[in-house]
C-alpha cells in the first residue's frame, strides 16, 4: 500500500484516499488509479449518460452480487487465517471482490434510480442474484480455498471476455477486474498445490473441500433467456466452460486430484432462489443500515 | 489496487503480489514497494542481522500488539459498515494496520526465535501488550469512529517521531507507517465533522462514543522504566500528549464538541494486564492455528 501517482488534489495512500471536501460529502475515495471508479460511473449517470437497459442492469446486478457476497465471507478471515500473511492477503481479495461489486452494483442502481448502497443493504433476499457458489460458509480454510478456486477461474474465464462487450461500462469495469482476478487465481492455484502437496492432513482437507465445493460449479455455466437476448453486451456462460475446465483441471492434475465426481447442486441464485446460507449473511450485511435508514451517516 | 512500479520477478496486482515460487514457500507475498517488509527483516535476522535487545524487542511488541489487536476488531467492519464505500475504507485501515503489526511482531520475535505467526496465535491473553483502547468493542460506527480518532492520532504522534529512532529498523517501520496513519486520521476526522455535523441522531452518537473511549486516552501517554531505559531507541509517551491534546482539541473545537470529561480507565495493557474484551478477541483470532499447530498450512 504506497503512494502511487501524481494527483495533486488526492493525497493518498494505498488504495484509501481522502477526497477534498468540495468535491464529496464522503469522508473517503477510493481511487483505484486509472480504471473506472463506482463514482465516476454514478456522475456519469446524474450527469445524464445512458441508462444501461433493463437487461444490462439485470446483469450487472448478477456479477455484483457474486462479488458482494463473496467480499462478505471473506472479511471474516481477516481475524481467523493461518497466518498473519494470509489474513493480508484474503482481506485484499475480499476488497477487490467489493471493490468489483460496487461499480457493478453502481452501474445496475443507475438504471433504477438506486445507489450502490440501496442495493447492498435494502434488497431481500430473494431480490439478490448470486450464484450460491458465492454464498458458501467459509468452512475450514481448505474449503474457502476450494471456493475461491473455483470463482476466480470463473470470473477470470468471464471477465477476460466481458472486456469486449459492446456496453462499454461493462467492459470498462471488467479490464480492471481481469488484472485483479488474476492474481486472485494465481494465490487460489499456489494454495491448491501447498495443501495437497503438504501433510496428510492438509491433503484430506483439500479434497474435502473440492468435493464440497464442486457440486456448485454447474449453476455458474447454465445460459439462460437474459444472457440470450443480451447479445455482445454479455458473456453466454456455457462458452466459458472448456476453458474453466481444461485450466482448473491441469491445476488439479499438478496437484494429484481428481476432478470431483459429485452431483450438481439444486441452482436457482440467478433468479433469486438461494440456500440457507445466504439469510443470516444478509443480516449481519444489512443490520446498521437498515437499523437507521437514510440516517446521513 | 493498481500495479505500481515495475519489479520483472514478481508480477502484482494491488497489495497482493505473488512471488515466484523459488523464492518462497508461501503462496502470497505482500509487497509494499519501498518499504520495509516483514520478509526483509525475517531475512536479514535469519542472515545474522544484529538482533534487538530484549528491551527494543519489548518495546517493538507493544506497537505491534497494539495494531494486531486493531486489525482485528476493524476487519469486522468489513460485513457491517454503513456504507460500501467505508466497508472498503475501513478494511483497508485495518489491513494498513495489520501490516505495521507484522513488522513490529517480526522484529520482535527476531530476539527470541519466534516468527510473528508465534507472536500472534500462540501467547496467551497476559502476554499481549497492547493498549486498552484498541481492545474496545467495536460498538456502533460512532465508537469505532471515535476509537479510530484517538489511536491514528496518537499512532502519528508516536511514529513521526519514531522515524528518528537510533534503531534502523523501528525507524524504518515507522518510515511506512506514518504515511498510512496520517491518512486513518484524516479519515476519523472527516467522519468525526461529518457524525458531528450531520443529524442530531449522529451527533448523539459521536458524542457518545468518545465518551465511551476517552477514557482509554490516558494509558498510551504512561512512561515506565522500558520507554526509559530505551533512550533514543524509543519515544517517551508523555512527551506525545501535548501534541495530540492539542491536533484532536482543535477537531473538536471544529465539531463544536467537548473534549470528554471523564474519568480515565485503569490501564494495565503494557503489563498484560486486559480488559474482558481481549480473551474473546484472542479466542476467535487464534482458533485455527492452535487447532493444526505446525500444520505446515
């Protein structure tokens, strides 16, 4: 986290910058450098950009949730990792996926008139549209490993192509994304390999954790009307799959694992059906800003 | 979270950096740019650097215990806050943090042959040297807020000066986190005008929560025979107070609010003496590791 740039009207530091107070009522930025920023995307909107389409927000809103939700299961390692290191290092993840979300979410609010934050805190949850993958308890590190395997192969695989959507917004958040996700493949890949290649123990938790995980893989390649009418402006998840399958598969075969034969899980998050984990995470996300809505912090 | 500088052998996305895996066993590598890193001085120790006296290495685990502790409590804040936006800001306070505790625990543990994961899962709750105030719950935004605003005050205070310490390797931890800790301070202050300033409801609230924390002011300004005996190694704390009375009265003379007057807690933290807040805390940030000790995770 260093000073990175020449903004003379920024003072920063890492990725927290403290914006002059004219130019925002907020007591903080986040300045993501040279990529697009949620609040450069909601100026855009008040200043009168297109609105994207009732489809576009649609599935703007599938990709933020994926990242608000998993943002959300990761803050929780930020005081139960292995290691000092790792706590770091899964709390950067878990700011990228939120950091990821709020434009995505920034982006479908502007079609509605809603802010990030009307979507984050005062949606129910059959109004959210994560994929259940995302909604995974932590389990043993093992398991929110095999989890984050799993969605960053995946968001890698999406979000490589969403840079050329025909929506430029879309494209524009997922060239930042891409770079991040990257990296957030390649630390799931080296944690594969360490805990399968580590002690008896770690192996079993590893493939423990794979075999839990997998039956939530199918739900994120399944296409479905919306990705169909959307063209160019999306990605038809089902075109992602060989290549999911063929990069986690080399990892697993590097790493001495089979590919889980297990069945799918019952789907359904795209149109808002959801397992019992999803609940009691809202609540804990949602609890202060629903405790005193619209209370101008 | 963008690439900054331009190192061929390890590719980086933010503060997440992988490092070529011959370089290392661990599957992230965090690396803040210029700075000193908790790698370099585990290293230079491991190559036979001068190690720390007893007393440095005391005096090292009080500033780092102080921002484990609060990187803690901080981390939760990442589910709860009440707004997307400082989910993000304060999950990066409390990542700034972290890293300056992993100095200042790898520092320490240079002395005794310990790493900082031993410093930070396997002491018990008497062997913890932080201060009271950043054991405090969380409580509602307003508390941490108010938390915040003391310990980044007195953290800059101490580390401005710290800079200048006849030993290189605190000076050169402190170098680094200065800079990150003079913007958590803007930060609390922008929040604490803002809650001041905004509905009656949160100037209730801001008023509130430093009275519930300017109690725990006092025992980070205690000299004892350590920050004696250390000289010019260390920074005497009373001689910190004057400073901070006056940067944080003048806030709040902004604020139009009144510095607290209230009577100080009884301290004990430097002697591992804690309040009922710390053994929870500990509990939940050390379950994983002493379940698998030496795991080799």
């Amino acid at each position: 986290m260093i000073p990175t740039g020449s903004q003379p009207s920024q003072a920063r530091v890492g990725s927290l910058a403290v914006g002059a107070p004219e130019q925002s009522a907020s007591a903080t930025r986040i300045t993501p450098g040279n990529a697009l920023r949620p609040e450069d995307i909601a100026l855009a909107a008040a200043r009168g950009a297109a609105k994207p389409s009732q489809d576009v927000a649609e599935y703007a809103l599938r990709l933020g949730d994926d990242g608000l939700i998993l943002a959300q299961r990761l803050g929780h390692w930020i005081s139960r990792a292995p290691e000092l290191e790792e706590d770091v290092a899964l709390g950067n993840i878990g700011l990228d996926q939120l950091g990821h979300a709020r434009s995505f979410l920034t982006y479908a609010g502007s079609a509605w008139g809603k802010t990030e934050d009307d979507l984050a805190y005062f949606r129910r949850e059959h109004e959210f549209r994560s994929a259940h993958l995302f909604e995974q308890p932590n389990g043993d590190f093992a398991v929110t490993i095999a989890r984050q395997f799993v969605a960053s192969h995946y968001q890698f695989e999406l979000y490589r192509r969403l840079v050329h959507s025909t929506d430029e917004t879309l494209a524009a958040i997922a060239a930042k994304a891409v770079k991040e996700v990257d990296y957030h493949r390649d630390h799931s890949v080296q944690w594969v390999l360490r805990l399968a290649g580590g002690t008896d123990e770690s192996r079993r938790r590893m493939i423990a954790g794979l075999a839990l995980i997998w039956p939530y893989v199918g739900e994120l390649f399944v296409d479905d009307a919306l990705t169909a009418r959307l063209g160019d402006a999306a990605v038809v998840p089902s075109t992602l799959r060989a290549d999911f399958d063929a990069v986690t598969g080399a990892v697993l075969a590097e790493a001495e694992l089979d590919v889980p034969a297990v069945p799918p899980a019952v789907g359904g998050g795209r149109e808002g059906r959801h397992s019992e984990h999803l609940g009691p995470l809202l609540a804990e996300m949602q609890v202060l800003a629903r405790e005193f809505p619209g209370a101008s912090w």
